[in-house]
C-alpha cells in the first residue's frame, strides 16, 4: 500500500497510479513499485542495474516496472521523481556529477551516456506530429521570438541568429524582472514564441504568457517537467530533458531540437533559406 506520507512525498498523479497500478503487477514488479515510492528521489542517480542489485531482480524487470507504471521507461520516470527533488545547488550537482563519474578519465563517457538517455527521451516525446505542428506554427509567424534566461538565454540567443539566418524575422527574449516588460512589448499577434522554461516557472514567464495569450500569440513550451502545469496555456510542449535530474544540467539536447526546429522552417521555404545564406556569404566576403 502507497501510505499517506509517501504520497505526500510524490507528485499526486504518480502517486495515484502507483497505488492503481500495484494489484495488477507481478510480485516482483509490486517489490520495484514499493522500492520507487519508499527512495522516491533517492533512485534519481540509481541505474536499473543499481535498482535491480538492491532488489534481487533483473534489469528487464525494473525497465518492466516503469513501462507498467505508464512511464515510457526508467528516465521518464526518474523525471517524475525529480520533480519533488529538492533542488541542489549548483556547487552540489557539479560535487555530485564529479562523484558520479569517480575518475575525471570517466566524465566524457558519462557525458556521452547522458547524452544518448537524454536523446531517447527527447525522441519519445516530441512525436514526428508534434514537431511537424511547431515548425508549421513558427513557419506561419511574421517573427518568431526565443526566449530564455541565463543558459537557456545564450540559447535563445543561437536560435535567433539561425532563425535569421535562414530568412526570418526573429529576436531574442533575455531579460528577466523588470527588463522584461520590454521583451514583453514584442510579442504581437503576428508573432510566434517559443519559451524555453525548466524546472520553475518564473516571474517573466507566467506574464510572458499572459501576454502572448492577450495577444493571440501562440507559444511552444520546451520544458523538461514543467508540461503538465502549463501544457493548456500553449499551443505545444515539446519535452526535453536536460541530463540526469540532480547532475550538472546539459543543453545539448535542447540545442539538438532547436537546429531541427530551425531546419525544419528553413524547408517550409527553401528559397527563401538558400537566397538569405547566399546573401549571408556576399556580406561576409565585405568585412573579411
């Protein structure tokens, strides 16, 4: 049974289906079932290897476990526990990805295999019907607006020049706290935003998309867990993790979907794309 404690520990719809779910396992899946609610984040950084040696089962039979649960597999899963996760620092992630990798010979091997869990889930998630919806809604838009901050704004930042670069109107949405009530000023009923939000939902956002909802702006959402909370106020949420919740944060999957999106619009319009990079060479060959 899914005490009321533990489901205070966890998300309420993962809690729920736990409890639902548990009277429909095989014993030894109920025994990885009973193992997600009683660690909850504790299995954040666990392998199904790691899950399996401490249980006395398989591999298959966590990786079964999860599928049950109606997660897609072990990483989806792990993103519903992160949610309840305190958030460490970032002095703590990088102190636990360093532990994680335990020799500094390690650490490109880890960035690798983090990247490629990162990559499967970003490839069950973003469905070819969902991407081909964004790049249709930011191809029809007269300007299409990135927005992010800190990391996420050096990102914004790329996609707007690429954006450009293929024949585009695009700007970059960076600011936060009062600097952006002046990013606010360009969202416009022509235009198309895509909001780059993980974790929280800041200050900047909830009234970026007041704004945009104002406006009639449609928004896409790349988020790693932020789907279901603001999934109705967005005309899509693409879902992109950022690595193994509690290590240092990687981006390289959301740059990964961001150069797709781009190329993607570049298509809807190849003339345009080719004639702008054309352009792009002769101005080049002016200031060399």
């Amino acid at each position: 049974m899914v005490s009321a404690t533990q489901q205070e520990s966890l998300p309420t719809s993962l809690a729920a289906t736990v409890a639902d779910a548990r009277g429909r396992l095989a014993p030894a899946q109920r025994k990885v079932a009973d193992y997600f609610v009683e660690a909850g984040p504790a299995t954040l950084l666990m392998s199904a290897s790691e899950i399996a040696e401490a249980l006395a089962v398989s591999d298959a039979t966590v990786v079964r476990t999860a599928q049950a649960l109606g997660f897609t597999g072990l990483p989806e899963l792990r993103q519903a526990l992160a949610v309840v996760a305190e958030e460490p620092t970032l002095a703590e992630r990088l102190h636990r990805t360093l532990e994680h990798a335990g020799d500094t010979r390690d650490l490109l091997a880890d960035a690798i295999t983090g990247l490629l869990t990162s990559l499967d889930v970003l490839v069950q998630h973003v469905t070819p019907a969902a991407f081909a919806r964004t790049v249709n809604l930011l191809a029809d838009a007269e300007v299409v607006l990135w927005s992010g901050i800190g990391p996420s704004g050096s990102l914004a930042d790329y996609a707007c020049t690429l954006t450009r670069r293929m024949g585009r109107r695009s700007l970059a949405l960076t600011h936060s706290g009062v600097g952006a009530a002046d990013d606010l000023l360009e969202v416009t009923s022509g235009a198309a935003v895509v909001v780059l939000a993980y974790g929280h939902v800041h200050a900047h956002v909830e009234a970026l998309l007041d704004r945009a909802t104002a406006c009639g702006a449609p928004v896409v959402l790349i988020t790693d867990t932020l789907h279901e909370q603001l999934g109705a106020r967005v005309a899509e949420s693409l879902v992109t993790w950022r690595g193994t919740p509690g290590l240092f944060s990687s981006h390289a999957t959301t740059l990964v979907l961001l150069e797709a999106l781009i190329l993607g619009v570049a298509g809807t319009t190849p003339e345009l794309a080719e004639a702008s990079l054309a352009e792009l060479n002769a101005l080049r060959g002016q200031v060399r």
